[in-house]
C-alpha cells in the first residue's frame, strides 16, 4: 500500500463553536486511525517475513490480507477489524508454502512511511535521545535488508513522531473546548481565541481569575516577554508576569500569536 504525504499548511483548522470538540474521533478519524494500526502491525508483519504482499479492501469494515509473493503460493493471511475498533480477527490463515523460499529471499520489500514509522517509534520515547533519518536508513538496511531513500526515513521519522505524541493541529482543534472548560471552571476569567475568515487559528489569550484578582496586591510593575515555539506552526508565544509583595513571580497572562505585529498586540 502507498498512502500520500499530507500537506500541512500554516494554522490549524479549528471547530465552529466553543463547546463543539466532544472528546472522541468521528467516523472518518476512527477510521483513518484503524486503517493506520492495522498497516503498521500488518506491514511489520509482512516486512519481518519478508515474503507478504499486503493489501486492503474498502467497505465498513477494514479488511486486510498478505498474500505470498511467490507464483501460485497458497500462503495467505487475512483479518478484519472488530466493532469499528482498533482491534482485527484473524479470518482465514494458511502456513503452508507451496513455492520456493529461495524466490522470496532476493525481493527487495518495500514498506510505506506508515509501516517504518511504526517501528522506530521506541527510539523516540526519550526526548532526549538523538536518532536521526541517517541512523533509520543504517538499521533498516542492516536489520531488515531494506534500502530506503534519505527523503522516506525523515517523513518515516516524522510518522513515528505523530503517532507517539500525536499531530500538531490535533492540539488546535482542543483548544475551543478547553477555553471553554477554563471560563466555566474559572469564572471571571479573560479567554479570547481569534480565527481566521476560512476558520483557521490566528491567535489565542488567556488570563486566569486567579491571577487577575492576585494583581491587586502586587507591585505595580509588569514584565511582557516572548519566545518562539519550536513546533510545526512556528507561533510565538507571550507572557506577562509581576512579583507580590514576598518577591514570589506571579503570571498575569499568556498568549499564543502568529508574530509580532500590530494585529497581533492590538
């Protein structure tokens, strides 16, 4: 299977509505997230015998299949997925080959970014640990036979990094449920997300009650700072703090822009 690269654009798509995130995928993302199990357990499957071809079949149910590449083999596998979940049952297998292994030693697999990703994915549990698109392309050779181009190990990278922390406009699409959860936990709190005409995050301003009731008794001085966030979007984020009267630092509010501007300060 070959899936196509998405493009990702600048800001996120975000819900109408502030209450409108309900917590759960809809029908269309729990689909894409059982197809996207299903080919990296499967494909791990197939890469690790290297002799699979696998395949998949449209209609309610994910349905997939490995089949041996080798001429009029009876090797199959096939599984289909459970309640619309994330789980498969196996369906038919058959272990026995009716064709030369020696045919099968010599094909080159190749597996899709999906399929790569899944399994480099332990590398990058430790935020610290260094693995670069270089060190993929070193182990799958070496471990799996398997040559891959510098350009399939770094979006291979970037896969394995999405599914263990999840993609970025994922956190967008969050953020009208969680300023609204914030307003009714913390009444008289300051909330303020803008969007773009075509509904696109612009920017986001958040001041907690707490803090703006805490403004009161401190010194009547105040510090705006701001950083760059290194993630896909590249926004900056600023913050606004004071010090009480014990000289504890104590945040006033933050904000989330697209740059530093005069829209955006405005």
């Amino acid at each position: 299977m070959v899936r196509g690269q998405e493009r990702i654009e600048r800001g996120a798509k975000m819900p109408h509505g502030q209450g409108g995130f309900s917590g759960t995928p809809h029908g269309g993302a729990m689909r894409r997230c059982i197809e996207e199990a299903a080919e990296a357990e499967f494909g791990q499957l197939e890469l690790s015998r290297r002799y699979g071809a696998l395949g998949a079949s449209a209609g309610p149910q994910v349905r997939y299949w490995i089949l041996c590449v080798g001429e009029n083999c009876t090797w199959h596998f096939k599984a289909t997925s459970i309640n619309d979940s994330a789980m498969f049952k196996v369906r038919n297998f058959n272990s026995q080959h009716t064709c030369s292994l020696m045919h099968n030693t010599f094909i080159q697999r190749k597996p899709t970014v999906m399929v790569v990703g899944s399994m480099v994915i332990p590398k990058y549990s430790d935020p610290k640990t260094i693995y670069t698109p270089k060190d993929i392309q070193t182990d799958m050779l070496s471990e799996h036979g398997v040559n891959l181009t510098y350009m399939q190990a770094w979006r291979a990278k970037e896969k394995a990094l999405q599914l263990l922390r999840g993609h970025p406009a994922d956190s967008y699409i969050k953020l009208p449920s969680y300023l609204y959860i914030s307003e009714k936990t913390y009444p008289g709190s300051v909330v303020k997300l803008k969007k773009t005409d075509d509904a696109y995050f612009l920017y986001v301003f958040v001041a907690i009650c707490r803090s703006i009731s805490g403004w009161e008794y401190c010194r009547p001085v105040v510090v705006v700072d701001g950083t760059f966030l290194k993630s896909a979007y590249r926004e900056i984020m600023l913050t606004t703090s004071t010090m009480d009267a014990t000289g504890t630092i104590l945040p006033l509010a933050y904000a989330v822009i697209d740059s530093k501007n005069d829209a955006s300060w405005k």
